[in-house]
C-alpha cells in the first residue's frame, strides 16, 4: 500500500510530497498572475512560472494518486 511500482516510499512521505507540491504549484500559479498583471510586457517570466506551476501540479497529482 503506498507504492505505485515505480517508487517505493511509505504513505505518509507520499502525503508530504504532495502537500509540498501543492504548495509550490501554487506559489507559482500566484506568481503566473503577478507577473502577467503587475509586470506586463515579461514573457519569459509569465511561461516560466506557468510550466513549473504545471510541472509541480502534476507532481502533486502524482503523489495523491500513489498515496
């Protein structure tokens, strides 16, 4: 129980992986508005924050599926 077959970890550290991973998709979804609304004419910054907002969306996805 807890382990997806690709990475064996415990129940709880899939729970703090993604909890962690919330937060930090989350941050930077924050931070995709900031700079699309405060900082106009930024793109890289906007793309940026947008893939790692994904990325560790998905992350965390990840995690409550394994967990």
């Amino acid at each position: 129980m807890g382990s997806d077959g690709l990475v064996d970890l415990d129940q709880e550290t899939w729970v703090v992986l993604a909890k962690y991973n919330l937060a930090l998709a989350t941050l930077f979804g924050v931070l995709t508005l900031v700079s699309r609304t405060m900082l106009e004419g930024n793109q890289p910054m906007l793309v940026e924050n947008g893939a790692l907002a994904l990325f560790f969306g998905a992350v965390q996805t990840y995690a409550w599926l394994s967990a």
